[in-house]
C-alpha cells in the first residue's frame, strides 16, 4: 500500500518542523537521484538521498480514509561518492564510529545502512530565500549510545538504485520522482516507464548490530 503524500489544506505542517537536537533515527530509504547538473559549481554530481524516521516524534494524517500516525522523517541529499573530502564519507564514518578501509573505498554498499539506527543532530537554519521559514536539517549522524534499544522501522523500507536496475519504489513524493525523471541516467535509459526490475526485501534485513 502507498503512503500517499499531499499538501496540508491549512499549512499546519509547515509550522510543526522537527524539533533541534538528539533524536534516535531509523534509516528507511535510500534513493539513487542520478546525476544531476550542480548549480554551485557547474559540473556533474552523482546525488543519493538518504531519510530517517523518527518513532518518538509522530505526526497524525489520513490517508485512504483512515487517520493514521506515524513517525515524521528527515532526509539528507549527498554526493555518491567516498572522496576524503565527501560529505557522505564523513557522515557515514561518524556513523560507523571507524573509518573506511582500502577494500571498502573501492566500492561500498550504500543499501547496508537501510534498518540502521542512529543519533541523529537536527539543527534549525532560515531559509535563504526568505528568513522567516526556519527548515529542519541533519547535521551529523552518530551511533546510538550504549543500551540505547535499537528499533525497527515502521514505514516499508525503499531502496533505488539506476545501476541495479531497480523499480521506482511506491509511495516516494512527486519531489523525488521528479529529480529521478530529470537526471542524466533517467534520461538515457533504454527501457520504456517504470520497466526496471523489482527487489524484494527479505523479512532478516534488519540487524541488531551496525552492519557497515
């Protein structure tokens, strides 16, 4: 079943941002974006969109009729990529509490961090465009500390990827199928709509112990 997402008819959700500070996260989805055109610095970037949910911080919506509650999320957008100086190696490192070894930079698994939980710092930043819109973003990304339960996740868990060849998973907001129909990869594809292979997520994906 889909999670259907909508814009509030009140705006209420727009003035109930998640609150700064520590909060015990799950990681439920990770989306390859493709590549896309960087307006910063002109060139191509490989961008990947990672999103926690947060089980002590819910939020109560209806969706097929019925209300329904379920924790509020937060998402980060990075660069694929395990350069020393990537945003994504730093966080996962911080994560991991360890470094990466030569055999993990040569390729590693972004998919491994689905049903991992974390410490995660929000911070409250104002809005470029406008001062008075404060958004909730991720700062960094740490292990839960020790005795902390770890926690399953309890939206379905979605995975992306163009170079698996994957189907575009269910419930994902227009604003990431939108970013996926725009990047060079989508782009160029061979196959028609929505034609890529689906994948199954065993029942035993979630382990007890960080597993990357």
């Amino acid at each position: 079943m889909a999670l259907i997402a909508k814009q509030p008819e009140s705006g209420e959700f727009e003035k109930e941002i998640i609150p700064a500070g520590m909060h015990q996260g799950i990681c439920y989805s990770v989306i390859d974006l493709g590549t896309h055109i960087s307006q910063t610095y002109g060139n191509s970037q490989r961008k990947v969109l990672i999103t926690w949910e947060f089980p002590e911080i819910r939020i109560e919506y209806e969706k097929d009729g019925e209300q329904v509650n379920l924790p509020r999320v937060i998402s980060k957008e990075l660069t694929l990529s395990l350069h020393e100086k990537a945003g994504l190696r730093a966080m996962l490192e911080t994560w991991r509490g360890k470094g990466f070894t030569p055999d993990e930079l040569a390729g590693f698994d972004i998919f491994t961090v689905l049903g991992v939980n974390a410490l995660i710092q929000v911070i409250h930043n104002p809005s470029k465009k406008d001062a008075n819109k404060i958004y909730a973003n991720v700062s960094a990304v740490m292990p839960l500390m020790k005795g902390t339960e770890k926690l399953e996740p309890e939206n379905p868990i979605q995975k992306f990827s163009f170079q698996d060849n994957m189907a575009i998973p269910d419930g994902l907001p227009d604003f990431i199928i939108g970013k996926i129909y725009a990047s060079k990869e989508y782009q160029e594809r061979d196959l028609p709509d929505n034609d890529f292979a689906s994948e199954t997520i065993p029942e035993d994906a979630y382990g007890d112990d960080i597993p990357f």
